[in-house]
C-alpha cells in the first residue's frame, strides 16, 4: 500500500505543470495594451509580451505621471505607460529642467523626438499638441549664445510629420520654477475637423484636408 501511494504522488508530480519564473523584483506592474504590459523596477520601465518576455529592456525615459489627474485625457491624465496605436510616451527635459515628450515605439526605438510640451492621446494616426522649437540665433557682445524660443499649437502624426501649425503661442515661462504645463489649444474633433482656441475670442472649428 505504501508504495502504491508513493507511486501516485510521484505520477502526481509528473502531471503537475511546473512553473518557470521569467521576472522577479518588480515593483510596478500595468495593464496589457496592445499586446505590451510596462513593468517597473525602481525608476525604470520596462515592456513584457503576453508570453512574459522583456520584449523591451528597462530605460529611464519612459513618462508616467505620479500626480495623475484622470478628468484630463493629455498628458496630465497618463497613471501608466501604455501603447497607443504603436506608440508610447517618452520624457526627455531641455532648459531648467522642463519636460518635452515623443515617442518609442514597439521596438524601443524612438521615432518621434521629445519636442512636445503637451500632447494628446492619438486617433486614426493624428493628435494635436504644444510645439516647443528653439533654434540658436548667434552670440552677443559677451559671447553668450542666444536662442530665439517659439511655441504652437500643431497637428502631429504617427510618423512623427507635423501636419499642421495652428496657433502660435506665448507667455511660455521656460523655467522649472515658473514653468506650468501649457493647456493644448487644438483639439481634433474628427479626421477632418479640429477646433482651435484663441486668446479673448474662445474656440473656432475648421475644416481640414483631407488625410489619407
């Protein structure tokens, strides 16, 4: 009788699936999106597939917001790094520490350059956001390079082309401590209608061309 009960605990045993460890020491895991799930170990976020794999290695640069505000849909309104028509959220700072966002895609590798100081969510290929632009001007009398700042409201799409310029902003504090994240003056509405906010005259609708 013993070695009947022995022999079927080790059959047991056998018929048991054995579960294999692919990552441990994780302090953060987020929802599937696309396929991908973003896995966080301390600062860093990393990408696994729906089989457990790092698909993407952990890297600093992945955005996500820890004072979320979930009533607004830009930036402000990410909780987690997540995939949106091939894409996620990266961070990058320029000047006194200020963000800018782009772009990596299922691969890592980044195709749209953090250049946005605010951004939509993308649909059907296309979002709006805040253009930040600074490009070198010369030197002055004490050879201190001087830059020339511009901002716009823009259409943006998934390859990363600017499809539109909108409306040119101003009063853009560039400095960590005077800085506030701008509100997005252009919203898509459909494929081929977008509305536009302009200072002291509220919202406009236009009509677009047409996208292919």
């Amino acid at each position: 009788m013993k070695r009947i009960l022995i022999l079927w605990v080790l059959a047991l045993m056998v018929s048991m699936p054995i579960s294999a460890q692919i990552l441990d020491n994780l302090d953060e895991i987020a929802p599937f999106s696309e396929g991908l799930a973003a896995v966080r170990k301390g600062n860093q976020w990393g990408f696994i597939n729906q089989q457990g794999e790092l698909v993407i290695d952990f890297r600093g640069d992945v955005y996500t917001s820890t004072q979320v505000d979930q009533s607004r849909t830009d930036v402000l309104g990410i909780k987690y790094p997540m995939f949106n028509e091939g894409l996620c959220l990266i961070q990058s700072t320029v000047e006194d520490g200020v963000p800018v966002f782009g772009f990596i895609d299922t691969s890592g590798k980044v195709v749209i350059e953090p250049q946005f100081l605010n951004i939509f969510p993308f649909e059907d290929g296309f979002t709006t956001a805040v253009l930040f632009d600074k490009s070198f001007k010369g030197e002055n009398e004490f050879k201190l390079k001087i830059y020339e700042y511009k901002f716009f409201d823009v259409g943006v799409s998934t390859t990363g082309e600017i499809t539109d310029f909108f409306e040119k902003r101003d009063h853009i504090q560039m400095t960590r401590k005077r800085y506030k994240m701008p509100e997005i003056g252009a919203k898509m509405l459909t494929k081929n209608l977008v509305a536009t906010h302009k200072l002291g005259q509220g919202w406009s609708i236009d009509k677009l061309s047409v996208k292919n």
